[in-house]
C-alpha cells in the first residue's frame, strides 16, 4: 500500500510518500516560497543527494500538482501512475472538541475542520487547501485527516480548562487544546516497544523540543496534560513564541506600546521566545555558539529555556504521580546535548541519573542516555510524524 501524506502550511508543502507494505520511504521533499517570489521544490534522492527545483508556483493546488508530477516523471519519479497511490493522509493542526482521532474525510468533516478556523486561523486554512487541491487532482484518492489537537483530548477537565468565566469556555470553546500530539504519540509509543515493554503502567513525559516546543504527560499511553494550550503559543519558552506570560502583561504591552490585538499576536507569536530574550537568533545552533563566545544575553536565553523545559517535567511528575520515562525529541530534543543535560539537571531527587558522557556522544537515534541505575530511564527517540500520519492512514483504510 503506498500512501502519500502532506503538510501544507501557508507558504509550504512538506510530502512524503511511503510505501507501507515495506515501511520504505519512496520519495520526500517540499515546497517553499508558495506565492512569493524565488519558490522551488526540494526533494531528497534515494542516495541521499538533495535536488532544488525552481518554478513559479503561485497556489496550493499549482505546488500539489508540482510534487505529483516529480513522483511520477522519468527522472525523479518512484512510481509510473498517480493510481499507484491508494490514499493521502493530510496533517491538519486543529480538530478543536470536535476530533479526539484520524478520520476519513467527508463533505461533513470538511466543514467541521472550517469551524476551527477561529481558533487556528494561522494552520486549518493552508490545511484544507491541501485537502481541496488532492480533491481536484486525484479525485478518486481517499484522503484521512490527522489532527495535531486529537491525542490530547483525553486529558480531563481539571486539566485542560482555565480560570475563566465558565461561559466563554462553553461559547467559544476556550480551553487547552495542546499540540504535537502526533509526535507525543508517535515517540511514547515508539519508546515502549523501543524497551520492550508495554504501555499499561508506564508515566512518560515527552518532550518536544524544536523551534516550537512543548511536554506531555502521559499515563497507560494517554495524554494527561501538555504544556501548549488554546493556540502554541503557551508552555516553554521556544525559538520565537514567549511560552508561559501573566496575561496582565499582554494589556500592559498593549497599552504602553499602543498596539492592537494583531500586533500583539506578532510580537508574542515571532519576535519573542530565545530570539527576543538574546537578540541574536532563534536558531538553538547560534544561540549555542554565542552561549560559549560569553554573550551574557545567550546565556539568559538559554538558562530560561531549559528551566522552562525542567519545570514542566517537575510539574508533570508530580500530576502523573511519579514518571518512568523521559523522551527527548524533536530537532532541538534530538541533538543539542546541552539541552537535554540542562533540562535533567538538579533532577536527581526524582531518580534521574544521566550519562552525560553518552549524553554528549549522540544526536538524532534511539539511545538510553540515563545510567544504568537510573530509577527513570532517558531517552532520545527521533520523532516520524508522517509515518504515524501514514499508519493511521493505512488502519482507516484497512476498517472501511
């Protein structure tokens, strides 16, 4: 069964094509710069080589054609006809209440999807024009929407809800929702048969560590609670959002700044987090570099971020009513050993006992770095988004 799964974002399209039967990766790649000026596709030959193709592509349906035609040409191509894929499995960031699992879409899950623009307007729109645009080029092609919001809906409300006038949580549905969940789901799984053991009984927390960043706690393979909420923008500090912030400090920016709710977004949304508090980058790679060079900023910058990261697996701890497991992903999770050694330190009261000579040694595979006499075992399991999007694909498909 091969099965294409897309990520199409506002100005991008991510793609991979699996072929499940084998768990191979046939094709991958993206588009960026979609309407804009100097727009190209960027795929990954099966040597590893990286190829740029450059083009006008001004729309979503234009990109979608684009990455179909590169899949079936005679020189970049990996299958003969489009009808050799049996089905597209697209990420779509927000179900809000509505989805608590993947779904085949219909005409009516559409226009739920279209509901939660409120409350996504940033991430559903470019989401259904990946779902529109597979419409029209491959009718005939069942496409599963894969929600980033599904896995959490099984935290309880004393979890999710805020201290806010009930009735707004009941007309506007104002709650956390959390995000990453299929990268939550993904590596808790993934950890458990990684040890061999089951996911009954086991507390992990996974952490999800990249330019946006978040934790989850997770209990018998259910999220319990995670640290991004109604939009990404809560929880850690990350590359460009603030994390954590007393909302009395958004009025109050607003009011000496004079600015109004959309430029409040902007500045919360891409001009805060490690790149606000250094001034340098939002690249953990740069702040790093400036981190060693002494620039006090750096430093700042960094000592918030892992302590943000610390303080979430402490709180999560204590709500999960101990933790067996640590899981470090995501770009930052996976490779930056600074990270995760700044993260774990001062965490030994709860058992945690990393090997920080191993710690240092790897990045990006599926390594213990905890000792092993570690009462709480540390991971670091890289993340695989898609295939989780392509097996929920596969199983949907396989149920009708």
């Amino acid at each position: 069964m091969k099965i294409l799964v897309l990520n199409c974002g506002s100005s991008s399209i991510k793609y991979k094509l699996f072929n499940m039967d084998t768990k191979e990766v046939m094709a991958q790649g993206g588009i960026e710069k979609i309407g804009l000026k100097g727009s190209f596709l960027k795929l990954t030959l099966p040597n590893g080589d990286k190829v740029m193709l450059e083009g006008e592509i001004l729309e979503h349906t234009a990109g979608i054609e684009y990455i179909l035609g590169v899949l079936v040409s005679e020189k970049y191509g990996c299958i003969k006809s489009l009808d050799e894929i049996n089905a597209v499995g697209h990420r779509v960031v927000h179900g809000g209440e509505k989805f608590n699992k993947s779904v085949l879409i219909t005409d009516q899950v559409i226009e739920k999807i279209v509901e939660c623009i409120d409350i996504a307007p940033l991430h559903n729109p470019p989401n259904l024009k990946g779902i529109r645009a597979v419409s029209e080029l491959m009718p005939n092609a069942p496409q599963i929407a894969v929600f980033d919001t599904a896995f959490h809906q099984t935290m309880p409300d004393y979890a999710y809800m805020y201290g806010i006038p009930y009735q707004l949580y009941k007309k506007y549905g104002i709650r956390r929702y959390g995000f990453h969940g299929t990268s939550h789901r993904y590596v808790s799984k993934r950890v458990c048969d990684f040890l061999g053991i089951s996911q009954e009984g086991q507390r992990i927390i996974t952490c999800h560590i990249g330019n946006g960043g978040s934790v989850a706690a997770i209990k018998d393979g259910k999220s319990m609670d995670t640290s991004m909420g109604f939009t990404p923008v809560e929880g850690l500090l990350m590359g460009t959002r603030a994390g954590d912030i007393d909302a009395g400090v958004v009025s109050y920016i607003m009011d000496k700044e004079m600015i109004g709710t959309s430029s409040i977004s902007t500045l919360l949304n891409k001009h805060s987090g490690v790149l606000g508090v250094s001034g340098i980058s939002s690249d953990m790679r740069e702040l790093e570099a400036a981190y060693e060079a002494g620039n006090e900023r750096a430093i700042l910058a960094e000592e918030m971020y892992f302590y943000r990261i610390k303080k979430y697996i402490g709180a999560y701890a204590a709500a999960l009513g101990g933790v067996d497991i640590i899981v470090f992903t995501g770009g930052v999770g996976e490779n930056q050993a600074s990270c995760r050694s700044g993260a774990c330190r001062g965490l030994e009261f709860m058992g945690i006992s990393l090997n920080e000579e191993l710690n240092n040694k790897v990045r990006g595979e599926e390594v213990i770095i905890s000792k092993p006499d570690s009462k709480v075992k540390v991971l670091i399991i890289p993340t695989d988004e898609e295939f989780m999007i392509a097996s929920d694909t596969m199983e949907i498909l396989k149920g009708e």
